[in-house]
C-alpha cells in the first residue's frame, strides 16, 4: 500500500513539475497549437514514466509537439533532477492522449441519437 501510495504522489509531483517546465517552453515558442500534459504514470520499479499529453491543433501541430517533447526531453529530466529530492529521475516518455479527441467524437455520436430521438 505505501508504495501505491508513494508512485500516486509522484506521479502528482512529476505532472506538477514537468507541466511547469513544458508551460515556460510553450511561452518561448518552442510550441504551436495548445498543449495539455494529461497524466504521468510512472512504473512500480521507478525506472521509467508515461508523460500523456494532447495537442488541440492540426496533425501538424500534433507531430511538432512530438519532436519538440522528444528534444527536450533531457533538460526536463535535467531541471528534475535539481528540483525533485529522490534517488533516482525515471527516464520520460512523451504518448499522445486521444482522450479529448474520442469524448468530442462520442459527443457528436450522442448529439446525433439525440437530434434523431427528437425527429420521431
């Protein structure tokens, strides 16, 4: 349990930390189209995390965010190492969330049954 417990707070920590990080690049340009961090998970062992992220913007907008998380992906882990007390940083990974993209499409799927509901 304490070790959930411990993962959960990190995982807080991390999205907490890495979001600033990411915000003061998407202020300096490095960024088009609007960037949300969605979640960290972060694996039992330690060694490794997901960072979720969504881009609202074009497919070219989502690629551009791909390779720019991937650049900075070393001065993130670097920053973390100087602000976050632990033993050892996980080495980050950056996975695209569709989530926003498939909650918009069942909407409109919803709003469609309920346009056709009303018709008959």
């Amino acid at each position: 349990m304490y070790m959930i417990d411990r993962i959960k707070r990190l995982e807080n920590l991390f999205l907490e930390e890495i979001n600033s990080l990411v915000s003061r690049l998407i202020a300096s340009g490095h960024f088009s189209g609007f960037i949300t961090l969605t979640g960290v998970r972060v694996s039992k062992d330690l060694t490794t995390a997901k960072v979720f992220y969504s881009v609202f913007g074009n497919e070219a907008d989502k690629k551009n965010a791909a390779k720019q998380l991937a650049k900075v992906r070393g001065e993130i882990g670097a920053a973390l190492r100087s602000r976050v007390h632990i033993k050892r940083i996980p080495s980050f990974t950056f996975e695209l969330d569709n989530t926003p993209e498939r909650a918009s499409a069942v909407e409109k799927i919803f709003a469609k049954i309920e346009k056709e509901h009303e018709e008959k």
